[in-house]
C-alpha cells in the first residue's frame, strides 16, 4: 500500500515576498505606489494630507486583524449588512398547556393595600377557619 502525505496547514497562506504573503505585498505595494503618485503630483502639504489616509488604509488591509479575520473580510461584511435587504418578522408563540407562564405578578393597587376593621375581622376570621381545617 502506497502512502501519501495530506497537507496539514492549508488555511495558512504562503509567504511569498519576505515574510509577506502574496496579498500583503500587493496591499503595500499598491498603497507605496498610490502614496508616491500622490506626493509627486500634487504639491508636498496636500499631497501629505492625501497620501496619510492612504497609507493607514493599505497598512490596516494588509496587516489588521479583528477576531482573527481580516479587515477586508471586515469591510466586505460591513458593506454586505448595510446594502442588503432585510425583513423582520415576529410570530406570537401559543402558550403550551402545562408549562407556568413566565409573568410578573399583579402589582397590587394602592386601593387594596387600605384595611377597614371589617376587612381585617373577615380576614382573620377566615385564617382560623383554615387553622381550625388543617389541625383536623
């Protein structure tokens, strides 16, 4: 029986320039090639000012990471969410028979909470009655 090797690593890319990756290379290279037209084209304080944001973008693209993803995986999921149609639905779930709902007791007003002397007769009357009931 013959045997063959199985690549282990295959979701880590190879480093091709240095130690760049072929997709960071072509992120840095392009950001150095824009920022150098950029500076040669336009006068040294403006081409300064346009150049910066450049740079910062092609340095994050090629080298920042967000939860081990990168930022034009980032960017491309922003873009996506915020293009994309939506639809929201809700469905009533029916009660199921035999499982208590999870509600909130009844706050009592403040009408309940006022006791008479007859009420507070009736109630403790009522109390000995079920005392009396229990003990038989």
């Amino acid at each position: 029986m013959e045997e063959y090797q199985v690549p282990q690593f295959i979701e880590v890319e190879d480093k091709i320039f240095g130690p760049l990756t072929l997709k960071q290379f072509v992120y840095v290279a392009g950001g150095i090639g824009l920022c150098v037209i950029i500076l040669l084209s336009l006068p040294f304080y403006i081409g300064v000012i346009l150049a910066l944001p450049v740079a910062l973008l092609s340095g994050g693209l090629a080298f920042y990471k967000v939860n081990n993803k990168n930022l034009v995986d980032m960017i491309e999921a922003a873009l996506t969410f915020y293009t994309k149609e939506r639809l929201y639905t809700w469905k009533k779930e029916a009660k199921k028979e035999g499982v208590p709902a999870l509600e909130a007791p009844a706050v009592p007003t403040r009408e309940k909470l006022i006791l008479t002397q007859g009420k507070l007769k009736d109630l403790a009357w009522s109390l000995d009655i079920k005392d009396e009931q229990a003990k038989q």
